[in-house]
C-alpha cells in the first residue's frame, strides 16, 4: 500500500480506550443504548460533544444513533480548537487521522477548494496544522466509525473565529461544495464548564434553544452576552448555516446531560447536548 500520511492520536488511551475491541464495544453500547424519538425529516447533520467517552459517551451516543447505518461520501466536522493559534479556521495539514478503529482519509480536493473560496471572499485561509493536540474533532472519529455503514472522506474544520460573516460565508461554501454528494455535517462542542449544576442548566437550556431554533445568530449572541455557553458555539454556528444552505429547516434536541450523571460531583459540571439537524421540507 501507499504510505499515507496520517496524523497519530494524542488521546487515544486517555479520552477513550486505545484497544480497539473494548473501544468498538463501547461506542456500540452508546448508540445502541440511545432511544430517539421519531425524526421528522432528513439527517443533515448532528451536534455531539467531545469530553472523555465516560462523561459525555451515552449523550454523543443518541447523536449518532439518527445516522446508525446511514452511508455517506463525506463527513464535515466542525470543531473548536482549544490551544491558541493566530489563524480563525483551521484544517488538518495530514493526509487522514488514525484512531485504533483505522484510518479515515481527507478530501484534500474539498479542503483546497474551500480554502481558496473563503480567501476571495473573505480574505481568511483555511489553515493546515500538523500533529494539532485538539481532543474534541478526533474524539467524534470512532463514533462516526462504528456507526457509519460505510467509509467516507473527511473534511475536517477547527474553528477560532466567532465572526459571524466568516462563518456564515464558510457554511454557504462549503455547502456549495458538497452539494451534490451525500454528506453529514456535526458539530463538536460542549456546553457550559465548571458551574453548580443548577447554574449549568440555565446556561445549558439558553444555548440549546438557540440551537433548537436554527439560530446561529442566536447562539453566538448568548455567548457574548454571557446567557448561554458552548466551547464549540462557533463550529456550531457554522455547522447551522452550513445545514441551512443544504436545505435543513428544523432541529431536534435528543439529549442534554452534566458530568455530574457520571462523577456525582454537582457543584462544578460540565453541560454536554445531542442534537440532530433535518430537512423537513
């Protein structure tokens, strides 16, 4: 086979299990322990979050429970990027990234043409990292894999910015791009960090309204006003217009949690949300 340059793990062994059998068993049991509701529409694209699969594993679990089985050409992942680089949207500079369940492959081709339709639009490039540390798109990897019936391409996106003209741009191009292939969008973030639960809900409850409302507007808007809280709001916010420009109308909450359900600690949580984005229409 041809090498391929792939980028390594940072978290495997530590946010989730490094031994394929037990960790293939373990997403399993997420998605298959997740009970939906009836979805009204077509899946455009899910929100999940990204902590350590024993705080948020059973609520990512009814994200990807609405694409078990499903078949996609390609998987754009929206999320943030935790450690400080200058540049508002970045990109994996590998080739593929590697989980212990194997390899997913990059569409460089969808890359290089978002980059240089954001740059004539915006002036913003989309810009490679090699070996980034960031946990939160690589842990919705093993996800995808086990409940995806098929492989697929990545178009992995990390995201700085919360300029609402840049990620609204970003979301109408990329979805010009993949228009005409079958593709799933998500979103990776959590929601509020280290409050008493009580106050984590509130938080919690504001930003999952502006998601359950299409409202990227609305979810960035909380954020500034300090009402609602998600690490990954800007990802999100992506993610809604670029869902929005491939015709989903409608947003579904499947799951809200705090760490609190995994540690019994409520005085400092961690908010995590499931959601599911549909075309309706």
């Amino acid at each position: 086979m041809t090498a391929v340059d792939l980028r390594p793990s940072p978290i495997a062994g530590t946010w989730y299990d490094r031994n394929p059998d037990r960790l293939g068993r373990q997403v399993d049991e997420f998605i298959n322990s997740a009970s939906l509701p009836e979805l009204h529409g077509r899946v455009v694209g899910i929100m999940a979050p990204h902590a350590g699969y024993i705080y948020s594993g059973p609520t990512a679990g009814y994200a990807f429970k609405a694409v078990k089985g499903h078949v996609y050409a390609t998987v754009v992942v929206f999320s943030p990027l935790h450690v400080y680089h200058p540049a508002p949207l970045l990109t994996s500079g590998h080739q593929g990234y590697e989980t212990p369940l194997g390899r997913i492959l990059i569409d460089q081709d969808a890359i290089d043409r978002v980059d240089a339709n954001l740059h004539k639009t915006t002036g913003v490039h989309l810009t490679p990292v090699l070996r980034d540390p960031e946990h939160s798109l690589e842990i919705e990897l093993p996800f995808l894999q086990r409940s995806l019936a098929a492989d697929f391409q990545l178009l992995p996106v990390m995201v700085r910015t919360h300029s609402e003209e840049i990620l609204r741009h970003l979301g109408e191009i990329i979805a010009s791009i993949v228009k005409d292939r079958t593709c799933l969008l998500v979103a990776s973030t959590d929601l509020s960090h280290f409050n008493p639960e009580k106050i984590a809900k509130q938080y919690d409850q504001v930003m999952l309204e502006n998601i359950r409302n299409f409202s990227p507007e609305g979810a960035l808007q909380a954020e500034q006003n300090n009402i609602g809280f998600a690490c990954g709001v800007g990802a999100v916010a992506a993610m809604l217009w670029t869902a929005r420009s491939l015709g989903a109308d409608t947003v579904q909450i499947l799951h809200h949690s705090t760490s609190a359900d995994a540690t019994g600690d409520t005085g400092s949580v961690v908010g995590y949300g499931a959601a599911v984005i549909l075309q309706s229409k």
